[in-house]
C-alpha cells in the first residue's frame, strides 16, 4: 500500500478505486503532468481506457481477486507515473 500512495503522488492522482472490472482514477485538480502523454496512453490502450467528462479515466481490467487488483492497480499507476515523470524530466 505505501507503494501504491508513492505512485498516486508521482502520478497526480488524487483518488483510485480498483475493482473487479478495473480502476477509477481522479487526477488531482482535474489535471495531469503531461496531457500529451495521457492521450498518447488513452489511444495505445484503445478499448481498455476512457477519460470521463469529469475527468475521471476508466480502465478497463479483468481482476477477479485481490492479489489481481493490487497487481494490475501498481502496474498500472507505474505506467502512469512514468508519463507523469515524462515532463518533469524534460522541463
């Protein structure tokens, strides 16, 4: 779990809600590091990934136990603090 706080804060992410079907993530202030790098990850996922009105992103998984969740959940807040990051290392 400290891990997973340590990504969200790399990240941006304000709140994630894993479960069965996937995750909900909400960005701190409706706002993301890199915006070119989350679109470029919205359209590589396809399917697997929607951005919301509110700015909510939806990602779509198959995690039918918690030992999934928590995997896929850490993958996939790796990924995206890794986008995050992106930018900073670049300014």
């Amino acid at each position: 779990m400290v891990e997973i706080k340590g990504l969200c804060r790399q990240a941006g992410i304000e709140q994630i809600d894993a479960g069965p079907k996937g995750a909900v993530i909400a960005f701190r202030n409706n706002a993301f590091a890199n915006p070119e790098g989350l679109i470029d990850f919205i359209r590589e996922a396809g399917k697997q990934v929607k951005l919301q009105p509110d700015h909510r992103l939806i990602y779509y998984a198959n995690w039918p136990d918690p030992e999934d969740r928590l995997s896929g959940t850490r993958d996939l807040l790796k990924r995206l603090a890794k986008i995050a990051g992106a930018v900073k290392q670049a300014a």
